[in-house]
C-alpha cells in the first residue's frame, strides 16, 4: 500500500477577540520560552547540569500567563526540552536560540 500525503491550505478570519487572544497566547508563549531559556542557561552555567523547570512555576511569579491557554505553554515546556536535550546530545551546537522579532545580541540581560 502507497502512502500519499496531502495538504489543505485554509485562511481563518477571526474576530478582534480572537486577535486578541491569538496575540496574548503567543506573546506569552514567547516570553516563556525566553524566561526558561535564560534561566536553564543561567543553572547549567553555574552546576553543569540541566534545569527541570515547568510553566506552573511561572505562574506563581507572573500572574498574568494563567490568562492563556496551558496546553501552549506546556509545549512551550517540551519544545525547550527538546532543544536542550539537542544541545546535550551535540554539544557543539550550542545553547537553543531565544524566541524574539525585536530584540538583537542577548536577552539574558534584558529579561
């Protein structure tokens, strides 16, 4: 049996609400995955070792992130592991990338 793989393409029109709630959940999304990044950096540079960090944690800190939906900032979680289980697997890639449009050079002191 052939395997074929398909494609749709669609166009969604939402509404100002939903804008508004695609743009708080990826904007959330993305300080998250920084925040995390900065901080599993920040401890393996200091014990050599990986950080298990979790979004609940953030959101004692930042109230704000329980806005959002979780299951977007739980793969925001596993997307990070996953980079970091990369960069210990091949430690010449380097650290993972920070998620940003704007921000140029290292956000660590930014955050």
């Amino acid at each position: 049996m052939r395997k074929i793989n398909r494609a749709v393409k669609i166009r969604i029109y939402p509404n100002k609400e939903q804008i508004t709630q695609i743009e708080k959940t990826i904007g959330c999304s993305r300080f998250l995955y920084n925040r995390m990044l900065a901080d599993k950096i920040r401890h393996y540079q200091e014990e050599k070792k990986m950080l298990k960090n979790t979004p609940a944690g953030y959101k004692k800190e930042y109230p704000w992130l329980k806005e959002v939906d979780s299951l977007a900032l739980a793969n925001v979680q596993l997307n990070l592991e996953g980079a970091f289980r990369k960069f210990f697997r091949e430690p010449g890639v380097g650290f993972p990338h920070y998620k940003s449009k704007n921000i140029r050079g290292n956000p660590i002191q930014r955050i």
